[in-house]
C-alpha cells in the first residue's frame, strides 16, 4: 500500500514539475505557442460559435449567390464570399467547425477508450486474450484505413454516428498497440508486484495501478492523431461517404465547391484553409507535446507496430 | 488430379494475365496518342459494358446507340414520325403481327450479312430472359415477341397483347450479328454502324474506329476516343485546354462561364417531386401546398439553368399525350401555410417529419436544390429533413414494399419513346413499379383504355390521364424539363438535340 | 529467423481470412445487388431471376463455402457490370496504382533521405525547424482540396498540365506530387528521429575519433543505421499509399486499384470489389512480410521471440 502512495505522489509530483516544465518550453516554441492559442480559438469557435452563426449559415439568398469575397457590399459576413444558395461562408464555415472537430475528437476518444481497455487487457492477461486481440488489430492495421472506412459505411449507410464508429474503429489498433506495450512492461514492476502479494483483486490493480500510467501515453497518442482523423474524415465526405447535406463539415464544404472551381474558387478554397490550419495547428502542438514529453514514447509511435515483437 | 491440372492451368492463365497487363501498362502508360483526325470525347462516367442488350442505358448509349449498333427504325425528333434505319419499310400483316422489310446489302463489322436471321436474333436475344437485358426490361417487360423469318430480307414480329404502337416499341431494339452470344451478356460486341468498337481500355479510353464498309454516308472522324471524367470543371478544362473536342454534362455555371464553348439542348428530362402515399401527404390540402411551397422561377437561372422550362406534365410537349391545358403552379407562401395550418386544424399530422430523398449526382447543382427545396417546404410549415442517397439506394426506396414513414423523391423522368404509354403505365397505373402506393381506379382505366387507341383517341385518352393525374389527384409537384450542356471544342461542329442524352451521333460531328 | 518468418506468414494467414469474411459479410449486408444491375422499373421476378443466377439467394454458408472454394481456385467470379471476370480488371488496373505509388515511394524516400540526415545534424537548428514545420504541413493539408486546387491553377488557369487522365509524363507530375505529399513529411520526420539517436550512439563517435570526414559519418554510418527506420515507414506508408490512390485516382481519373474500388463500391460490383480488396490485402501481408525480410537482414541483432 505504501508503495502505491508513495508511487502515486511521486506521478503527481512529477506531473507538477512537468507542467512548469512544458510551460518554459511552450514560451521557446514560437510556433507551438501560436499553434495552441490558434486552436484554442479555433475551439473556442466551434463551440460558441454556431449558437449565434447557425441562422445566418442555411438562410438562402439566391440573389447572392456565389457573392465574391473581400467586398463590404453585404455585409461583413459575406466578406470571404457566398456559396451558391448565397450563404455567407464565414457563417457557414463557423457552422461546420462544430461538427467537424466533434467528430474527429469523438472517433479518437471512442478508438482510444476501445483500444486501450483491448490492448491493457491483452497486455495483462496475455495468452489467448493477447492473441485474438492482437491479430483483430493486425487486421485493421494491415489494410488500408480509407478503405476500410468505405466499407463499412456504405453498410451503416452515411450518418455521423457512423462515421464516428468507423474512424474509430480504424483508428483503434495504435492505442492497442501502446497500450499492450505500456501494460506488459508495468505488469512486471515491483509495485504490481507487491500489490498483488498483498492480495489486491485483479479488477483493481487493472483500474488503480495500471491505468493511470498508461492514459497520459494514450493522451499524447490522441492529440497526434486528432488531425489524421480530422483529415480522415474530411477526405471520406469529400468522397461522398461521410457527412451528407445538410449537415456541414468543412470536407463537405470543399466537395461543394468542386463544382464552382472556375466560377467561385472561394467556395472551396475557405473551407480547405480551415482543415488545413487545424490539422497544422494540431500536429505542431502535438509535435511539440511529443518533444517535450518521455523522449521513449516518440521511440515507441515512430517504430512499426510489428516491433512488440522486437524488445 | 484434375482439381490440380484446373487450378494449374488458371495459375498460368493467370501469369499470363499479369505480364499481358504489365506489357500494356508499359506501352501505353507514357505515351500520348494524339491523332490528326481524332476525336476525344469525355463522358461523366465508364460505360459498364457495351453489350447491345443495355443500349438503353445512358452511359452505355452514349458510346454504342447509332454507332456501333443501329436499330430497325428511328424515330425523327422534328415530326414524331418513324423512319427507316436497317428496316426499310414495314407494314401491318394482321391485328398482332407487323412485318419489316429490311435493307438490303448492309454487313456487320466482322464482315457476316445483315439479314432476316440476324434480325430475328437480335431481336430473340434481348427477348431471352436468361441475360439481363435492358430493352427488354424497360421496354418488353409486359409481353412476349414471336419473330418469324418470312425470306431472307424480310420478317414478321407478333405479339401477344394488343398494342397498336409496336413499331415504335420496337425502335428499341439494335441489330447485331450472330457472334454476339445468345445466352451470355458480353463486354463488346459488333454491330452495322458507322464506327465499329477496336479497344477498351479498362478504367482509361474506349476506342472507336470508322468503319470503312459502311452502308450510308462514311463520317468525318477516322477514330474516336472516349474517356470520362466526374467533374464538370475537369471535363469543361479538357475541351479548353484541347484534351477533349466534346465533354457532355456540363453544369451550368461551368457553361456560362464558358459561352464560347458550351451549347444547350433540351435534354429530355423531366424533373418533379413525389411521395409515398402516407400521412401527411394523404392529404389534399399537404399535396397543394407542396405545389404552391416551391419557388420554381426563383431556382431558375439561379441552382438551374435559366433554359429550364416549367412542366405541365411528366413528359415534353413532344410526347403524345402532353396536355398543354394543364396549369403551372404558382409560387405562393402564404397560400401554402394556409393549406398546411389548415390541414394541421384538422387533425392531420403535418408535423411529423418528412424524409426528402435526393439521389447523388442526379444531376448538376442537384445538391444546391435539394438543400434550396428543403428550406422552401420547411417554410411553408412541414417538417421536412433532407437525405441524400446513392442511386440504388434510391431505387430501392422506390419500390415496394412502401415502409410507413413519409418519404418524398426528387425524380426524373425521360420518355424517348415518344408515347405517353412509357411514362403512365409504369408512374401512374396501380400495377406500375413506380406507383409509390398511389392508386385511383379511374386513372387505371383511362390508362388501360388508352393504351388500346391509336390516333387522336390514344392522345385524348392520355390528356384525360395525366388532368387525373395532376389535376384532381395532385400526385406529384412538377418542376421542370431540364436543359443540358455540352461542350464543344474549335475542331468540330456538333449540335446537341433533345437525344444527346442518352445517345451521341458520331456521325453528326464534323471536323472543321 | 525460419520460426519467425514462419510465425509471421501464420499471422498474415490468418489475418487474411478473417479479412475474406469480413469483406464478404459486409458486402452481402450491404443490399441488393440485383437492384443495381437491374433498371429501377424491374419486376421482382427480375429481380428474382437474377438472384438465382447469380447464387444470391441459397444460404448465406453455402454462398461463403462456394466463395472460398472459388478463391482457392483463383476464380474471382465475373463482374456483373463490366461482363468480364473480376480478376482481369483488378490486374488489369493493378500496374498502375503500384507504378504511381512506387514512383511516389522512391521520390519520397530520397527526399527524406537527404533532408532527415541534414536536419537531425544540428537538432534544433533553423534548418530542422524548418524541416520539422514543412513536414507537418505537408503532412496537414488535405491532399483532395490540394488536387482539385492544383488542377485549377496548373491545368484551367496555367494549362501547363493536362487536367486528369494518363498519356505521356506530363500526366504523372499532379498524382505524384499529391500522392507525396502524404507520405514524404511522415518519412522525413523518422529518419532524422532515427538520425538524432544514431548520431548520438557511441559507434559514430568512434567514428569521428577516428578521424573520419564529417559527410561520410552522416551519410554512410549514421544513415545505413537508420535504414531500419526508413524500410519500417515504408511498410506502414504502403497503406497510407493506398489511401492516398482512393483519392488521387478517383480526382484525376487514374485508372488504378483505388478508382477501381470505389466504381465497384457504387456499382456493387461484387465480384470485382471482392477480388480488389483481397488482391489488396493478400499484397500488403505479402509486402510486411518481405520487410520483415529485409529488417532481419539489415539488423541481425534482432532478437526474434
């Protein structure tokens, strides 16, 4: 018990140092710090956002229709241009960010909940568990994801929820894979050890010891993969197999305009800017959150999964 | 040990199949091949197959229809009237049975004559109901044909219904020669026309070239190539950039902002919104409010191309049977919340939610309508949620057994047989696949009556049907005849007419 | 190192047949083929028919045995849409898909090859910041809003390149260039990951002690070490690679695998989408397992359990 205490304060203390830690090397990043505050923004947007910009985003005009950007004439809303029902794009791109970060952050939260319960339970338990588990998240990871992704929607037929499940699940086998990785080098440490001399029951050295070591790795994972979900989803509704009209995603937005690109390239254009300063802003903070963090956790995402094989 | 030598021997086939694959990959894969008198064409999508039998098919037709394959006779756009292709005359031998007189010293590609037994084939093939075969599912579904070969260049074609318009009926059939399987769809086969099929190749180009026995005037074009491409823009680009000398599909926008080169036609088809027969829409009050809800000269000109004309029927006032006393729906709101408030006071369920299917890719903007329909019919006051499907998708929707939720289709319809009977028999009549689980006794009887006249009595008829059907009953809202675009590059001539829809004449395009 | 690869083709084995089943549940799940192939105005003895003659409607086990059976056989079925046997137009497209993404590969890796090493020299420096920053935008922008963009600008408004399609080289420049773009940041960023630890190791210091040229060091001892590391990205860019071909072939009208399926897809073409995606599949354990090859001989100190 005293082992776990003193374990247990010894990860908040550490926790603490870390912090002070990260805020020293955020002031030295110029671009990580920008980064954040322009997802925080970004965040801030697609949360309170759409509460005051719905209304003005499905109000058609058609009198406005495709109204080129950077004039006043409407109104500043309309000063990225309208889209051809002559909605203001910044309304609708306002509109969209909810979706589309909710979905992204929902399919890496669902796979990274789902894959680190199946990879500490393979970890743990090994034997049969380990295997199944294992080759489930070989298959997955051996076949392309998009594809993967294709299929399965064109069962559940394309509806948000879909699309989140299936990110997630196509997503999943990396949080199995370092979760495993995790449990299988703490199930061997001393104080699991003595935990489970001392009788402690399996269920709670799985949920009090295990867990809390191996969710700060799965968390970094996460933000390194926000934006290749984000991106995921953008290209499977660009393809026509994600989000549907009328619903909204930034992707969607972008295959909207296809058919504009020679007479209102805005239309496009907008929405293809915000994926792409999202997932920039997203991969430099979570760049950075990688440097700034165990330097043997970038070890472990940047070699191939086979290599739990190789120790 | 045979197991082994079968699997051996496909192992083999298989190899082969790999390097033959490679071998192509390499000759063609970094060279263009550009010719002087070639024509490139860029179709929206791949055709699946060019089996004669789906010549009725859009995608198929556009490549096969009138060049590779010709039927018996035609019909001529400006006067309605038939006139000869491979037949050259025919004449009614008694109530069921027509004869056809057929062209003499006309060859098929691979060089076998054109006859009375090649006609009968081709005609029994796309009968045999052991290969899919769209003309006879769009067409024929109803009936058998029995063809008999009189002499060499002349048969008889009977059927077992009365059906005064069979040689029109028969317009959809193409002739092809007897190397052409009876019981196996095929990739390709051969037909009489002006361009016989040379290659395909899979997921790139289809490659035509002339046919130099030809019977009638030889066309300007040695070779044509058609490859295809999604985008409108891209397609638009291909014709500008000089990749392409004919891009069909065109959106609108994509046409005006390339007037130079883009041309309309009246492209057949007619746009319109129906419904399953289910509460709301049960009621008249809903059905009219629907008609009144949509703002037809607002999209005009805006999401749909300023030639679009309003409908007064499901099929062109080409077609016989149109009823060009039928009204125009006015745009009228307030008309409409009245009609839905109305309803609502009577207890009938107008709150309760609509699902409006639209098909992906139906046609250009079709997005930008649907999602502009929407808010006009949310407005008036029904609750409507719009859902974009695939084409199959839809179509399976549209066909029983009808679920209990209300459902309304954006549709569209294109009748190239130039008779009503094409469109109210399969869309109106309670026994139609298309119904949607609408039925009304009368309109089944004005349809079955109509379907045994000729003449002014058979267009009478029709025009009692379609008042029934749109008039007392308010089955649908119609919306539009839809126009097309084409683009079309400085090498050629081409005029697109009301067929460049479903079919492309090569022989009407001409080098400049 | 026999035990391990034999293990490893056990796995792919494996793996391979719960893909097979999975593929076909999801696939028979999916609706009515005969709805698709068949005109929206087919009866239902139509559609009746063309179940029977397809094999559509016996049990669902014996449709899977006959399946399998089938694949044993290396018969795919016959596409019911193009009327060709559904091998034929995999193979058929498959050359092209694996020339664009070997192209793509090699261009990526070289690049990778020189601007990791010379990152990783001076971590920290401008010019790894530099690096670091282009990889992760590379690796950020939506390679579909890329494609179409590039096409209006390169092909509409400049016309310096064709707009879609294949022909000469001209037509390979837009797909590579997007294709790459998926991959070449990720690549970059591990090999000078590697390249860092590598350099730090005791043998380069040996090296440099030794007196050896700087250029040598970096280029032939550090990086044949982190060889591993590229060879191992280039396995897992495999799939990023065909992700990427769904994209690019379908924008610019590549007749490849990824344009393949997804035509399959909305045309439920069962016979070809089976036959694609297992051909697809059966490739990438086929190529894991050659890497795994390869990882063995570049680094005889791993230890197989």
């Amino acid at each position: 018990m005293a082992d776990k205490r003193s374990h247990l304060s010894a990860r908040v203390r550490g926790l603490r140092v870390s912090i002070n830690h990260f805020r020293v090397l955020l002031a030295g990043d110029a671009f990580a710090f920008v980064s954040l505050a322009l997802l925080v923004i970004i965040i801030g947007i697609a949360v309170i956002g759409p509460a005051y910009m719905s209304d003005f985003a499905t109000a058609l005009d058609l009198s406005l229709r495709n109204a080129p950007p950077f004039t006043d004439e409407n109104g500043w809303l309309f000063w990225l241009g309208a889209d051809a029902l002559g909605r203001p794009l910044i309304a609708r791109l306002i509109v969209a960010a909810q979706p589309t970060l909710l979905i992204a952050t929902s399919a890496v939260i669902a796979a990274m909940l789902a894959g680190g319960i199946l990879g500490l339970a393979a970890g743990y338990f090994g034997g049969l568990a380990d295997n199944v588990i294992m080759r489930m998240a070989d298959v997955l990871m051996s076949f392309p994801s998009l594809l993967l992704a294709i299929f399965a929607l064109y069962v559940l037929g394309p509806s948000i929820p879909a699309v989140v499940i299936v990110l997630g699940i196509t997503r999943m086998p990396i949080y199995i894979r370092v979760a495993r990785a995790e449990s299988l080098s703490i199930r061997e440490q001393l104080f699991i050890e003595s935990a489970r001399a001392a009788g402690a029951r399996r269920r709670r050295i799985i949920g009090v010891h295990i867990t809390p070591l191996i969710l700060p790795t799965l968390l970094t994972v996460a933000t390194l993969d926000f934006a290749n979900v984000m991106l995921a989803e953008s290209a499977l509704s660009f393809l026509g197999l994600g989000i549907q009209p009328p619903e909204l995603s930034w992707g969607l937005m972008v295959a909207a305009g296809r058919d504009y690109l020679t007479s209102a390239w805005w239309v496009s254009l907008w929405p293809g800017f915000a994926i792409l300063l999202t997932a920039l802003s997203a991969n430099l903070v979570s760049n950075w959150l990688r440097i700034a963090m165990d330097p043997r956790l970038r070890w472990r995402l940047e070699r191939r999964w086979g290599d739990s094989d190789v120790e | 040990m045979d197991a082994i030598k079968t699997w051996l021997r496909r192992f083999v086939n298989g190899a082969a199949l790999v390097v033959v694959s490679f071998a192509v990959f390499g000759v063609s894969a970094f060279q263009s091949s550009a010719q002087e008198s070639q024509v490139t064409i860029a179709l929206v999508v791949e055709p699946e197959n060019l089996d004669p039998c789906d010549a009725p098919s859009d995608r198929v037709g556009k490549v096969l229809l009138g060049n590779i394959v010709e039927r018996l006779l035609d019909r001529d756009l400006s006067t309605g009237q038939l006139k000869p292709e491979l037949a050259t005359s025919w004449e009614l031998v008694d109530d069921r049975t027509w004869r056809f007189h057929l062209r003499e010293g006309v060859e098929f590609h691979d060089g076998t004559p054109f006859n009375a037994e090649a006609a009968k084939y081709s005609i029994d093939r796309s009968m045999n109901e052991n290969i899919a075969c769209q003309i006879r599912e769009k067409f024929f579904s109803d009936r058998s044909l029995e063809v008999t070969v009189v002499d060499d260049m002349t048969i008889d074609v009977a059927t077992d219904i009365d059906d005064p318009i069979l040689p029109l009926l028969l317009s959809a059939h193409v002739m092809h020669p007897l190397s052409v399987p009876l019981d196996e769809n095929v990739r390709a086969g051969g037909g009489t026309g002006p361009y016989r099929f040379v290659d395909w190749r899979a997921g790139r180009e289809i490659v035509l070239e002339r046919n130099p026995d030809y019977w009638g005037d030889a066309p300007d074009a040695d070779r044509v190539v058609f490859v295809w491409r999604p985008e409108s823009t891209v397609r638009t680009a291909m014709v500008v950039n000089g990749e392409a000398d004919l891009a069909t599909d065109i959106s609108f926008q994509d046409a005006q902002s390339h007037q130079e080169i883009s041309a309309s036609f009246p492209n057949a088809e007619t746009t319109r919104i129906v419904y399953y027969a289910r509460p709301p829409m049960t009621d008249p009050r809903v059905r009219a409010a629907i008609n009144y809800a949509i703002d037809r000269e607002g999209l005009r000109g805006t999401i749909l191309a300023p030639g679009v004309e309003f409908a007064k029927a499901l099929v062109r006032p080409s077609v016989n049977g149109h009823n060009p006393n039928l009204a125009i729906w006015p745009y009228k709101p307030d008309v409409a919340r009245a009609l839905i408030a109305d309803a609502a006071a009577d207890g009938v369920a107008v709150d309760r939610e609509i699902e409006f299917i639209g098909r992906q890719g139906h046609f250009p903007n079709v997005d930008e309508f649907m999602e502009a329909v929407t808010a006009m019919l949310n407005d008036a006051g029904l609750n409507v949620r719009l859902r974009m499907v695939e084409g199959p998708q839809r179509s399976q929707m549209m066909r029983p057994p009808y679920p209990e939720e209300p459902r309304l289709f954006v549709d569209q319809h294109d009748n190239t047989l130039g008779d009503a009977v094409a469109t109210l028999f399969h869309k109106g009549h309670s026994k139609g696949r298309s119904s949607l689980g609408n039925d009304d006794p009368y309109l089944d009887f004005l349809i079955d009556y109509a379907t045994q006249q000729t003449g002014t009595e058979r267009t009478w008829a029709w025009q009692r049907a379609f008042e029934r059907l749109n008039l007392a009953l308010v089955r649908e809202a119609l919306l539009y005849h839809m126009v097309g675009f084409v683009a079309i590059g400085p090498r050629i001539d081409f005029v697109p007419t009301e067929r460049t829809r479903s079919e492309i004449r090569l022989a009407d395009i001409k080098l400049k | 190192m026999a035990e391990f690869l034999g293990r490893r083709a056990l796995h792919s084995a494996i793996a391979m047949l719960s893909l097979i089943l999975f593929v076909f549940v999801i696939v028979r799940l999916s609706g009515n083929p005969a709805l698709l192939y068949l005109p929206e105005s087919a009866s239902d003895e139509l559609i009746r028919e063309f179940n029977e003659r397809y094999g559509l409607n016996e049990p669902i086990l014996v449709q899977f045995g006959r399946y399998l059976w089938d694949i044993a056989h290396l018969d795919f079925g016959m596409s019911i849409r193009r009327h060709i046997p559904a091998i034929e137009a995999v193979v058929l497209a498959y050359p092209w898909t694996l020339f664009l993404s070997g192209i793509t590969l090699v261009l990526s890796m070289l690049i990778a090859m020189t601007f990791g090493p010379l990152a990783a020299y001076r971590p920290g420096s401008v010019f790894d910041r530099s690096v670091t920053v282009l990889a992760l935008f590379a690796a950020s922008t939506p390679g579909f809003w890329l494609a179409i963009t590039a096409i209006l600008v390169f092909a509409i408004e400049l016309g310096w390149l064709p707009t879609s399609g294949v022909g000469g080289p001209r037509y390979w420049v837009m797909p590579v260039a997007i294709m790459m773009l998926e991959i070449t940041g990720t690549t970059t960023q591990v090999v000078r990951g590697s390249m860092v630890t590598s350099l730090a190791s005791p043998y380069v210091k040996a090296a440099r002690a030794k007196g050896m040229p700087e250029r040598r060091v970096v280029f032939v001892h550090a990086l044949r070490n982190s060889l591993i590391a590229a060879v191992t990205v280039a396995g897992d860019q495999t799939r990023g690679l065909i992700n990427g071909a769904v994209v690019v072939e379908t924008i610019f009208g590549w007749p490849g695998i990824g344009k393949l399926m997804i035509d399959a897809i909305v045309q439920r073409d069962f016979a070809v989408l089976q036959a694609a995606v297992l051909t697809t599949a059966f490739a990438i354990f086929l190529l894991n397992l050659i890497i795994d090859i390869i990882y063995a001989v570049l680094d005889p100190r791993i230890r197989f359990r």
